[in-house]
C-alpha cells in the first residue's frame, strides 16, 4: 500500500472485508482520541504555569497599590492636620473613604442587579 493513498482507498479495496475496516476505523478513532487527550493535557499544564504567573504578578501588583493608597491617605492625614487639627484630620480621612467605599459598593450592588435580571430574562425566553 502506497504512503499516499489512505488506507481504506486503497488498490486491494475489494479484497478487504467490512470487520476489518471496522477494526481499522477503530484503531484510528483510538489513535486520535489519545492524541487529542495528550494534547489537551499539555494545554492545560501550559495554562496552568501562566495562571500561577499571573496570580503571582497579579498579587504584588495589587498588595503595591494597597501600599500606594495608604500612603495616599497618609499624606492627605498630614496635610490636612496642619489646617484643621490630627483629630480632625483623621476623621475626614475616614469619612472621605468611607464615602467612597460607599460609593463603590452601590455601584457593584447595581452593577449585580442589572446581570442578575439580564440572567433571569435570558432563562424566562426559549
């Protein structure tokens, strides 16, 4: 049989019977089910190496930016209590974030409302 041709094309065609097409058909199913399990598994340990990379530089970044805004509230603490007092300060600092973390948190919540009822219509229509 010639490395060109498949195997069920072949010149002696007539001469092979239906098992063993059946059988050729099912080693080649095979064949291609391993090899698509292999290559699925190295997608995955690919995937799975990045994602700790990312996690990883995700995780500094977001701990460097806590820092920065701390540092940030600092200064506006220490600005503000030559005008106003270091008690005073203090508290508008801590109304000001509370403030806005207020307003973070209503976003969010309307942010969820909105994806929830997109869901809920999306299951209600066939």
């Amino acid at each position: 049989m010639a490395d060109d041709q498949p195997p069920l094309i072949a010149e002696d065609a007539a001469e092979r019977s239906l098992v063993d097409d059946v059988r050729q058909l099912a080693s080649d199913g095979r064949t291609l089910l391993e090899a698509e399990l292999a290559y699925q598994k190295s997608r995955a340990l690919v995937a799975g190496q990045a994602a700790k990379g990312v996690a990883g530089w995700g995780g500094l970044a977001l701990a460097l930016v806590f820092f920065a805004l701390m540092a940030l509230v600092l200064g506006m603490v220490l600005v503000l209590a030559e005008a106003i007092g270091a008690l005073w300060a203090t508290i508008a600092a801590f109304l000001a974030l509370l403030a806005i973390a207020a307003l973070c948190a209503w976003i969010a919540l309307r942010r969820w409302q909105r994806a929830s009822a997109q869901l809920a219509d999306s299951e209600v229509r066939p």
